[in-house]
C-alpha cells in the first residue's frame, strides 16, 4: 500500500518534471498533454489520473516548485542573524533557480505573468508566502535597527523581488555567463543593503 | 493623397487601440483578429491591409508605443539636472504607465514575458533603448560623482526596471489604490538613490 503510494508519487513527479521541459520549450498554450504524457513514458490517460487537465498541470507545478522554495527560503534565512546577510542570501537563492533550474525559473516567470486571473486565482498563495519572507527580513532589520523605518517592507519585498526578476529576464537573452550573474548579484544587493540602511548607521 | 495617408494612419491607430483592449481582457493567444476588428469598427478583411496577422498587430502595438514612451522619456529627463532627480523621474514615468494607461502597461509587461523568442527578436530593440536611457542616468551620475562607481550602469538599470515592473505586478493584484502605488514609487526612488549615492557624498 505505501509501495503503491510512493510509486504513485513517483510518477506524478515525473509528469510534473516532463512538463517543466515542454512548457519551457513550446509554451504553455502550444504544448499539448500527450506530448507531456510522451516525454513522461506515460500513456495520455495516466495524466489524467493525477491530474485534471493541462490547467491543473500548471497551477500543480506552480504550487509544488514554489512551496518547496519556500521552505528553502525559510530554512536557510533562519540560520543566519544579520539582515544584510539575509538580503545577500535572498538575492543568491532567487538568481540561483537561474542557474540550477533554468527550465522551471522560465516556467515560472513565464507563467506568473500569463494572465491575472491565473496569478490572482492559483498563484498567488504561493507567491504572497514568497515575498512574505522577504517582508520579514526588512521588517526584522528595521526592528533591529540596521534597516530604515520609511519604507514598507511589502515595498521592499516587491522591489527585490522585482529587481531579481528584471536581471533574469535580461540575462536569459544576454550572454548567460554564471559569474556575470553572480556579480550582478551582488550589485543588487549592495543597492538593497545600502539604500534600505537606516542614516544613524550610514557609513559605519 | 495626404488626406488618405492620414484616414489610413488613423485606422491603423483604432486597430492598435483596440488590440491593446481585447489583448488584455482575453490574453494575446485567445484574441482572434475578428476580435480586434469588431471592437474596431471595421471589416476583418481591413485589418489585413494594415498587418499581416495577430503576431504582427503585437509585435507593431509593442514597437510603437514603447518607442512613443523612449521618447517621451527622453525628452523629459533632458529638462532635468540632477541624476536624483532624473530616477524619482524615471520612477514616475514607469509607474504612471499604470494608472494613465493600465491596458497598455498590462499587454506591455504580459507580452515581454510571453517568450523569449518573442522578446529577443522583435521587443528588444525597443526594451533594450529604455534600459539604455535608464543606465546612461546611472552613468551620468557616476561620472558627476553622484553615484557610486562600483555598480555596472546597466545592472542598476535592470534592478530599476524590474523593481518597478514588480511593484506593477502586485499593485494590480492588489487594491489598486493610486496614493499607494505612489508612495510606494518614493520608497522605491529613495532605495535606489541612496543604494547607488557614492559613498563620500552619504549623508549629506
């Protein structure tokens, strides 16, 4: 019975995993669900017993992917004590999904932007839960004192975010060299770090 | 002769005008060209004079007014001094996109996002001039001392751009509230200015 589950299980990740690969090469709206059943090794109708239609593919992988970055997230912030390093930590980990999950970076970001109703109805519990994390780290600097008191730290998650997302999109066209990346990174977080500070501490 | 030249000029723009509604309350891959042609008042066959298909009407709405926005932009940052003052207006121009021109500012960021074939080939020369205008500010106001050496001029501009974009993103989820987009457009003004203030010139 728990043999029977897990190899269910398997085989969903495997959907899921095909997905990834067609969605990312032909886009959400031209793939078809039989080439996912194909890539997968599965028949058409397996699909259907793990999932509803090509929607509820999506929004599944969406779910799953970003739950489990999150939890990513948390885990590792929770080990550091400074905001600054935990901004800097933010930063490595949204542009890593770059480099060690290309395909599912462009699935997600593609797919957040398809249409507000599928941002609004299926994606946004996970996404808010992401930039919730994020909020955290600024308001705990503010709390602590290193972080300026003026800005919201929803303002500043969705500014982050936004900036990760506007040097991704740009890279992927671009010459996609990693340490380019990396110290664009750091850029971004040397812009964050120093332009969230609060005064008192400026310069120190 | 003229005046034809100006009766076709005037189609093509009501063409244009009414893409950009239908493209954003369908999305682009579920508008049919017989869409655009009602909401436009014409015959299907009229549109045909004016663009070759659907992929060409996106393509010419995204090249015109993304070149109208360079423009403008240019324009109005050549009438200011300071590089603060040319971000805050950068910040503005961005974000009043939404309010001024919400279905504009929705099929722009959906469709940059739509693909990456879509965007190398056709919008970046479009997107790649505004984050040229943006990155020539950066570098102005490093070579005025203003900024901070150490940051690419383009990275800065990305993280400006995406900033924004994500902010856009989750204002329209959001209550749409224009006093709060604008406040959160200082905020984010004020994080970019003092991230990227040299260091020899903090706090003053």
């Amino acid at each position: 019975m728990v043999q029977e589950r897990n190899k269910g299980a398997e085989k969903r990740e495997r959907i899921l995993q095909s997905a990834i690969k067609v969605f990312a090469r032909k886009g959400f709206y031209n793939t078809r669900v039989s080439e996912i059943a194909r890539t997968a090794g599965v028949a058409d109708g397996t699909i259907y017993l793990y999932f509803k239609n090509k929607d509820d593919i999506l929004i599944s992988l969406f779910n799953d992917r970003i739950g489990k970055l999150n939890d990513e997230m948390e885990r590792q912030l929770a080990a550091l004590d400074s905001p600054s390093e935990k901004v800097k930590r933010i930063v490595s980990i949204q542009l890593g999904l770059l480099r060690g999950h290309k395909d599912l970076a462009e699935v997600i970001t593609i797919n957040l932007r398809q249409s507000n109703r599928f941002l609004k109805q299926y994606a946004a519990p996970g996404f808010n839960r992401y930039l919730d994390i994020i909020a955290a780290v600024i308001q705990e600097g503010q709390q602590s004192g290193d972080f300026r008191q003026d800005v919201s730290p929803r303002v500043a998650a969705c500014s982050l975010f936004g900036a990760l997302d506007g040097l991704s999109l740009t890279w992927v066209l671009g010459t996609r060299d990693a340490d380019r990346l990396a110290r664009a990174g750091q850029q971004v977080s040397h812009i964050f770090i120093e332009g969230l500070r609060a005064p008192e501490t400026t310069g120190t």
